[in-house]
C-alpha cells in the first residue's frame, strides 16, 4: 500500500517538477576591496526573514573552523557579535554536508547578522529551502530570523581570496526592488491547503493563518491590497484514473486531485476529502468576493482550522456548513459552486486553479506549499506575520503605504533623527521629511491647500494664492504700535517684497524708510514732515490744507484774507440762489401767459368777442 502512495505521489510530483520554477533574487553589492568591487545577484533563502524593502551593510568573515557551518561555532569558540561601533558580520559558509537553515541556526547563534552560502560548484543559482522531512529537532526553523543569500561559487572564491590577502570585504544586501512597487495597492495570493496533517508545515500555515488575519482585513478593507486565495490540485495520469489510489485521492474522474493526508489509504482521510475542502474554501472566497466582504474569507479558513481538525475526526461537509451558516455566508451559492465532485465533468472553480498554478510573467510556477506571491513575484522567507508585512509593505509604492507598515515593528522612523537631513521650519512646524517603509523622502509638502516648492533638502517655499496664511509664505511680518506690515502678497507671485515704506531683502528684514530725510515727499514750502514707522506725517504752516497725492498746500496768503474768501463765496452762494429763484419766477410768469393765450384762441373760434363786429355775411350758427 505503501509502495502505490509513493508511486502516484511520485507521478504527481513529477508533473510539477517539468515547470518552470523562478528563483527569486536580490542583489549584493561589495563596496571594498576595489578588486572585487561591484553588483552582484544571489539567491534569496526561503527561511528566515528577508529584508524586503530595506538594505543591510555588514563585513565578511570567513571562519577559520566549521566553514560549512554544520555544528556549534561555540565548540570552536568562534563568535561573530558585533562590538559597538563596528559593522555587522556576514558569515561566509560554504555548501555541503548539513541542511541550509541549519547553517543559518549555527550562524545566527554565534551572533551573525547575515549567512552568505557559497555554492560548492558552477551552476545557475538556486533557492535555499526548509527540509521537507518532519523531524522532531527542526523546531529551531520558526526561530530564524536573519537573513539568507546564495552566492555563486566564483564569487565565493573571489571573497575568499580577497580575505586571505589581508583586504576587509565591506558589502550591502539590497532587497528595495525584490518585490515591484508600481502604485498605491498590492495584490497578493495565498497558495495554501486544507490539510492540516501534514507536519509543521501544516502547523506553521495554520498558525500563520490565524495571526495574519487582522492585519490581511484591515489591510483588504482598506482597499490597500487585493488578496486572492489559491489551491494546488493535480490530475490523476490517465493509466491510472480508474485505480484504487486515483479514486481515493482525485475528484471529477481524476481531473483533481491531492496527496493522502496520513500518506496511508487504510486509514483517515483521503486526499479527495482535502481536494473538496479546498474547493469549498475557494468557493466561500468567490461567493464573499461577489457581495463584496472578501476579507470574510479569513474567518471562514482560521473557523475551520478550529473547529473542523481531522484528528478529532470533524474535517465534513458538517462542521464546514455550520461555520457558513456562522458567518452568514449563503450556503446555496457556496454549494452550488463546488457542484458534483462525482461527475465526470470539468469544475470551473479547479479548473481555473490549475491554470493559474502555471506561471507567467516574471513568477514561476507554484510547486511549493504554502506560496506566497506578492506583486506577480514569490515570497522567500519566513511565514511569519511580520516577515511577510515587510514583503507586502515593500509592494507600495514610496509614500502610499498604510498606516500599518510605518510602525516601529516593521520600519525605522528616519524623520526622527535629525530630521532625516530635510528641510523644516521649526516655528511652524513645517517639515519636507517623509517616513516611508523604504526610507525617509526629502519632498516639500503640502499644507492647508498650500504647495511648497524647493528641493526638499536645503528649502522649502509656500507658493500660489493663500500661501501668505502658511508661516507668512517665509517672508518678513512685523507688528508695532497697531500697525502690520508683511513683506508676503497673496497670489501667484513667488518672492518676498518689502511693503512701501519699507526697503531690505523681505525675507529676513524690512528696515522703514525715513521718507523726511530723503526728502522724497512733503517738500512743498509750507509743508512740515514727520516721520512715522512705515509711513511719514505732512502738515501745513497758516492753516492751509495739505493735499497728500499732489504734495502741496492749498490756498495762500493770511488769515484775514481766508476768512474774506470764505464771506464772498457765500455771498456768491446766496447771489446764485436768489438768480435761480428770479429765474423761476420769470419762467412760471411766461408759462401762465402762454397758457391764457392758448385758451383764448381756441374759445375765439366758437364765440364771438366783444372787440370782434357782428356776423353779416348771413351765415348762422346754433349752438
């Protein structure tokens, strides 16, 4: 029985081996000697925890003892702890004899901050993976955490010979473009299992499952990524469709399947429970996902994981339908979506899952479970909630991450020291530092409506309308006695100009203008000038009045002369007033006589007056 697990698991197998599998780099640049100075491309291991996003600068050692790194550094008393004010170490260990992460455990316990593994011949790179056998003493896996890198033999040789000629080896890991990061939301999937006893790889996604769940919510609800969830099957070789070991672990006539659970046909689950499972979850993702509460997905796969373990033999349809049913999810769609497991048909839903298992673009195919893909590009590292934050905030492009990746967890704050080396104004409280996951961004900002220009490192400037209502668009403003000049106007213009009155650069001071002294204005023979803070006073001798926009006095001569001109223009305003009164008069006079004219002209046509003589002509009219 035995014997046919591992043959068809075999088969299975086989069949992910002829794809296309993409090692996922980064780059490793040394920065001394000049010798082996440059760019270089190593292997990201898939343990540990990367730092996607960020750089980390070290010095190389390689130990004198245990270069392979397969047992304590402690026997050799070996220790590669940084001292204060030295660079962190990179341990060069060469391929061979033990598991790579075992490598890393040595290494990291001996205090190195980074493993550099050399490879033992010439070859293409390939990815450092966690062993596949579930042994008892690899529980130090989950408790890697520095980072890993395999780098060409060539490459190791030339560093070991750089070190045996007496040269120090200064180099930098870079992983800022391990993942693209070309806007403002990441999408991401989640190649993943129902299974649950299938060792600590089972424990670990489980156990994943359940602490990345708050931050995968917020993260989906927020709208600042788009998760998809996804599901390895195989197909059953046609030879063997109609065998005992195709019928218990494929569904659909061998169309889809998966491994035995316990690797054991005469007992537990077979792999088509797990098959169906996890259609099921993909069909609770794809129902939620219409009515638009994805995120919901999360609860029902963490619910199960709970509440439907196969040790305590409750991996059913059930137990899987009363957590449905718990989150409100409509039960009919969700059925309806897995359709009959039995018929010799196609499942759209599995049918789509093996097409996507190809790969395209830059992600290669998926053959490792669990897979994480983020930006189209394969997770290398730890699954771990905080290992796989830093992969997915490196997706964002500079300054649109959320709020959840500019934590102290996940990212150094550099505004905090020194200000990042940006512009600021302390006295408004104005600053051209912008925390990002990848660094800090010297970029002028924007505050109240009001856009600042400059280079963001040695000045910052308000431009545009209403910039003057921000720090005075950084120009002069003083107060006294009342009175406020500012050397800022609003509109579009972009300089600082002195108020009239005033004269210096607007920026930093605006002196007044002594106007008496220069003698620029009230210099009219009687006008007296006194000088006044942004401004200047003119008054006038004998009482004249002083006329400011043509800078004189009106009027000349003595008092009494003033006092007489002031009697003949009322007596001018009274001889006006009684012509315009004579003027009337006449003109209602000549009105009323035009008027009386009138009338008696038309009633001398209808009777005769008493000057004219009587009618003769024998004409008679009555009336």
């Amino acid at each position: 029985m035995k014997l046919g697990v591992f043959t068809l698991s075999f088969l299975l197998i086989l069949n992910l081996a002829m794809g296309r599998f993409v090692v996922e780099k980064n780059n490793l640049k040394v920065t001394s000697p000049d010798s082996i100075k440059g760019i270089y491309e190593c292997a990201i291991g898939n343990f540990g925890v990367p730092q996607y996003g960020g750089t980390l600068v070290g010095t190389v050692v390689y130990p004198k003892s245990n270069q392979k790194a397969c047992k304590s550094y402690s026997d050799f008393d070996i220790s590669f702890k940084s001292k204060p004010g030295r660079l962190p170490t990179f341990v060069l260990i060469d391929r061979g004899d033990c598991y790579f992460t075992l490598k890393a455990w040595i290494a990291q316990q001996a205090g190195a901050a980074a493993i550099l593994v050399a490879d033992s011949k010439v070859e293409p790179l390939i990815t450092m993976d966690t062993p596949e056998e579930d042994k008892s003493d690899a529980d130090y896996l989950q408790n890697i955490t520095i980072p890993s890198a395999l780098i060409t033999k060539t490459l190791g040789d030339s560093i070991k010979s750089a070190l045996s000629g007496g040269d120090m080896v200064n180099m930098k890991l870079d992983w800022t473009e391990s993942v693209p990061h070309p806007d403002e939301r990441v999408e991401y999937e989640l190649w993943t299992n129902s299974n649950d006893e299938c060792g600590k790889k089972c424990d670990t996604q489980i156990e994943f499952l359940k602490n990345f769940k708050g931050a995968a919510q917020i993260l989906e609800k927020g709208g600042h990524t788009q998760f998809t969830p996804h599901y390895i099957t195989w197909y059953c070789p046609e030879a063997f469709t109609l065998s005992k070991q195709c019928k218990s672990q494929c569904i659909n006539h061998g169309r889809y399947c998966a491994p035995d659970p316990e690797q054991d046909f005469t007992k537990g689950y077979d792999g088509k429970d797990v098959v169906v499972q996890n259609l099921r979850q993909a069909c609770v993702y794809r129902v939620m996902n219409e009515s638009g509460k994805p995120w919901v997905w999360w609860d029902y796969v963490t619910d199960f994981a709970i509440r439907c373990p196969m040790k305590e033999k409750k991996y059913t349809k059930e137990c899987a339908d009363q957590i449905i049913k718990s989150l409100g999810i409509d039960l009919k769609k969700v059925d309806k979506c897995i359709g009959d497991p039995e018929a010799d048909v196609e499942n759209p839903v599995l049918k789509a899952e093996q097409e996507s298992q190809i790969g395209k673009g830059s992600r290669g195919d998926v053959t490792i479970l669990p897979t994480l893909v983020v930006n189209n590009r394969q997770y290398r590292g730890k699954l771990e909630k905080g290992a796989v934050l830093k992969a997915m905030c490196s997706g964002f492009q500079e300054s649109t991450e959320p709020a959840i990746c500019l934590t102290e967890e996940l990212e150094t704050n550099e505004c905090l020291e020194n200000n990042g080396g940006c512009w600021q104004d302390k006295s408004a409280n104005i600053t051209a530092c912008r925390d990002t996951f990848r660094g800090r961004l010297c970029e002028c900002p924007t505050v109240q409506g009001v856009k600042f220009v400059g280079d963001g490192y040695s000045h910052c400037k308000a431009s545009g309308v209403l910039h003057c209502g921000i720090n005075n668009g950084g120009c002069w403003r003083e107060s006294r006695g009342g009175f406020t000049y500012s050397a800022c106007v609003d509109d579009h213009s972009k300089d600082c100009k002195c108020p009239h009155g005033f004269k210096g650069d607007g920026v930093k001071n605006c002196e007044d203008v002594d106007e008496c002294k220069e003698k620029t204005v009230c210099q009219c023979p009687e006008c007296k000038c006194k000088n006044t803070w942004g401004s200047y006073e003119c008054s006038c001798s004998n009482g004249l009045l002083y006329m400011r926009e043509h800078d004189t006095c009106i009027g000349s001569g003595k008092v009494g002369t003033t006092k007489l001109s002031w009697s003949f223009l009322w007596i001018l305003i009274i001889g006006v007033g009684v012509a315009g009164l004579s003027g009337y008069a006449v003109y209602k006079y000549r009105i009323r006589s035009y008027m009386d004219a009138e009338i008696r002209g038309i009633m001398a046509q209808y009777m005769p007056l008493e000057s004219q003589p009587p009618n003769t002509s024998g004409h008679h009219m009555d009336i």
